[in-house]
C-alpha cells in the first residue's frame, strides 16, 4: 500500500470516529453519547451540549449531570478517537 493510500485510509477512519460523537446537526441520524457511549438515534438524546467547538449529545440525565461536572475526560477520550478539530 502507498504511503498515500495509507494517509486516505487514517482520515477516513478519522472522520468516521468523529461523526459517531458530532451532534453538531440536529438532524443527525445516529450518535453515541458522550458519556457512555450508547448509541443515540433518531434524535433522541436527552441533551446536547456545545463545548467549544464541539457539541456531545447526551442519552439520560445521570450522563448530563456526570458530563456538567467534569465534561474534561469526555472530550479529551472524544478528540483523542477522532483527533483535534481543524481550525476554522
């Protein structure tokens, strides 16, 4: 395999890790929760939170709470799957 073909390979892999925690659309057809990492669909997360540039659904209120409290460990395991977001 190409060294190109191999870097394609990462970011796709990338992009997929980051879209399983991006609730930026509201639309969003499935996500996991940012806590717990259930798979949220349909829509139905109990909350959304926006957290710098990042916005993390949420699937009950023990995850919110837990997340309001420390939200730190979440989105560094978060950024740390799916690598630092591009500046904008």
């Amino acid at each position: 395999m190409s060294l190109c073909a191999d870097r394609f390979r990462r970011r796709e892999a990338q992009a997929l890790l980051m879209s399983q925690f991006d609730a930026n659309d509201p639309d969003v057809e499935s996500v996991q929760c940012a806590v717990c990492e259930q798979w949220i669909r349909g829509g139905k997360w109990f909350a959304r939170m926006a957290c710098g540039p990042r916005t993390v659904a949420l699937c009950c209120p023990l995850c919110a709470e837990t997340f309001e409290r420390n939200p730190h460990p979440y989105l560094r395991r978060i950024e740390t799957l799916s690598g630092p977001l591009p500046p904008q």
